[in-house]
C-alpha cells in the first residue's frame, strides 16, 4: 500500500487554552441537523440503518394500535437531530476526533412529525494519555433536546477522544497486531451460524413485559451486528447523514469554511476525515485497523437490544455507552445483556442491564448500560 507522506496537526497547550475558554458557553449557530423533524421517513430510515425493523418505528397500521397511536422515533433517532451529540467538536484544528460515548437520559418519547431543536454547550476538557494515540484530550458536550411545544424530550452528555494522528499511526500499540493479521476470511457455515441470531431475533413488541416478571441476574437475547461492511456503514450515514459528508459546491463551501477539515486524497483533492469509515487506506493513516464502525451506530446498536427486550409498552429512561476499540470491516459483533437491578423510584418500574459486546475473537468492543420503565401488574 502506497501511503501519502505527510504530518497532522498536533494538541497544543496554546489551542487548549483558548479551546478551554468556551466551557459552559452555549453555542450558537452550527452545522445543520440531518434531520429537523421526526418524520415517517426519517424515522425508518435511521431504524433501517443500524439494522432495525421494529414495527414501532416503521410501520404506521401496527403502530396505531398501540398506545401511541402512530409511529414514534426509536430513542437513538435523536443523532440525526444534532451535530454535536454525534461528535461535530469545535477547536484544535486538523486534530483526529474519535466519538467514544454518551451518557443518554430520555424524557419523552419522540412522535410522528415533532420537530426537534437543540440547545449544546462544552462542558469539559480531560486530557489523557493513551495507548492508541499517546497524548489525548477527551471533549464533553452536553446537549438538551427540545420538541416543538418545548417540552425536553432528552439530554445526552456525548465524548470524544481527540487525538494525534501523527503518533496514533507511527506509535499506537492497540492496533499492531491487528494491522499484522491477515484479512479474516468466513467460511459459509460460520456465517451461517452467526445468521441464526438474525432469524431468531425477538423483537418483543405488543406482549407487555412486566416488571413482576423480570428477574435480577435474567439475560437477555445477543444481539447481533454485521458482518461489518463498508455497505454497512454507509448505510448509517444514510438514516443518521455523517458529519461532514457533502458534494460538490457544499463540499467545497464546508472545506473553504473550514480548512482543517480538508486532507488531501490520493489524487491531491482536500476531502474529509470522516472517509476513515469508508476508506481503509486513509483509516490506517491515522492508526485504525482499517475501515470501522460509527461510534453514535455503536450506540444505536445498545438501545436497539433494550428496546426489543422491553416492547411497546417499555420506555427506556437512560442508556450509558463506552467505545473500546474500532469495530473495522470484517468484524462481527455479538451483544449481550443482563438484569442487574430492579428498583423502583418515583411511582416508576424500573430495570437496570449492563451490557458488552465482543466481537468474533472475543475481544471488548463496547460496554454499556441502560434503565428501562415497564409496565406494572400493580
């Protein structure tokens, strides 16, 4: 492989300080949302491209005979509503940014045709040493999420790792011995068996789950993801709509704006460091094993598990999500859940799961939690 000499910007003590200055500053205009509104098929779309088909999202005659009454937004849906939550940061220039996790606290659902705005701000610099990427900062925003007769629907508290690509690539250790594997290559009867999850998923639906009937220690069903494609995680960009993908005059305008954003390609044309999910030279530039997963997909995947575990008449309350490692194409990814508290707190019913996911070497991908409200025989 040909690679492109060149060096990255570093995090220097001068762009934390100003970066540090705009802590608890609410931020004014920024990047559009992919999507203002919660519509029928905004809504399908995202469900759609993290590989979910709960008929709750997708299909308006079941829905209208639940208690809704229509479709509402599954609860990760709220991505496609911010830039910020799903890891648009501001400062440190050219420096690589990682999402890594968010802490999510719902309130109300989202319905059909609510129209969604925000309110962010910073809330903290960390920084931090590494072992992918050497010298880190982890950058905190928080986000309120508001409908359109201003109640708030959600909070989230979403990270990223920025990083120095420079050292990620030329010293990171996290990923050498991936890097030195050959490309893993399925036989039809192992896919085969991984398939078997899919055809078995229970997606628990109009069957009230009741709190009386939950048991602590209980597991849940695995939850299945990929094998990972670059397909795949395009089909994530399509329902959630990336943070920089653009084309022709918006590309050039976004670039223009902002030129750290552009590193040139192969062919010399400034394109942006979100092609590290599609691209699995530029993705080993900068110290991934290749091509990989999005991080607010990752999180995606957690609550789709809680979401067919509790059915329709559940709400999840909060989801808490921590990114290990890069998901990179070829991976499979096997998430499982257990029970491991049942309490009750303000007159509701609630149920906390811890959750990992590992993928086919049984290594650590993603760790997470959630407190879901069901419904009670009482």
């Amino acid at each position: 492989m040909d690679t492109i000499a060149r060096s990255f910007p570093k995090i220097t003590d001068h762009d934390l300080e100003d970066l540090s200055r705009r802590i608890g500053v609410k931020i004014g205009n920024t990047a559009e949302p992919w999507c203002y509104e919660a519509t029928r098929d905004n809504i399908r779309h995202y469900a759609h491209g993290i590989g979910d088909d709960n008929p709750l999202w997708c299909d308006p005659a079941y829905a209208a005979q639940t208690k809704y009454g229509g479709i509402i937004a599954l609860p990760s849906f709220l991505f496609a509503t911010s830039r910020i939550v799903s890891g648009y940061v501001g400062g440190l220039p050219g420096v690589h940014a990682m999402w890594s996790g968010a802490d999510w606290t719902w309130h109300k659902p989202v319905k059909r045709n609510d129209e969604i705005h925000t309110e962010a701000y910073l809330k903290s610099l960390v920084p931090h040493e590494t072992r992918f990427a050497g010298r880190a900062v982890q950058q905190t925003y928080h986000v309120d999420f508001f409908n359109q007769d201003g109640d708030k629907v959600a909070e989230a508290d979403s990270w990223c790792f920025r990083t120095e690509r420079d050292h990620a690539r030329e010293q990171g250790t996290k990923y050498k011995e991936v890097r030195s594997r050959e490309p893993r290559r399925y036989t039809d009867e192992e896919l085969q068996e991984a398939y078997k999850l899919y055809a078995q998923e229970e997606i628990r639906g109009n069957v009230p789950r009741y709190w009386e009937d939950v048991q602590e220690g209980e597991e849940l069903p695995t939850l299945f993801k990929g094998p990972m494609t670059v397909t795949g995680f395009i089909a994530y960009a399509q329902g959630w709509g990336g943070l920089y993908i653009r084309a022709n005059k918006l590309a050039w305008q976004l670039i223009d704006a902002h030129p750290g954003v552009g590193i040139k390609n192969r062919f010399g044309i400034p394109d942006v460091p979100e092609r590290v999910h599609w691209e699995e030279d530029f993705a080993l530039e900068v110290g991934a094993p290749g091509a990989y997963d999005y991080g607010p997909e990752r999180t995606s995947w957690l609550t789709h598990q809680l979401t067919n575990w509790m059915g329709d008449d559940g709400f999840l309350r909060k989801a808490h999500c921590k990114v290990r490692r890069h998901n990179p194409e070829g991976d499979m990814l096997f998430i499982k859940g257990k029970v491991v508290r049942k309490f009750q707190e303000d007159g509701k019913f609630l149920v906390e799961i811890e959750q990992e996911g590992r993928n086919q070497d049984d290594e650590l991908s993603v760790v997470g939690s959630g407190i879901v409200e069901l419904p009670s025989k009482a």
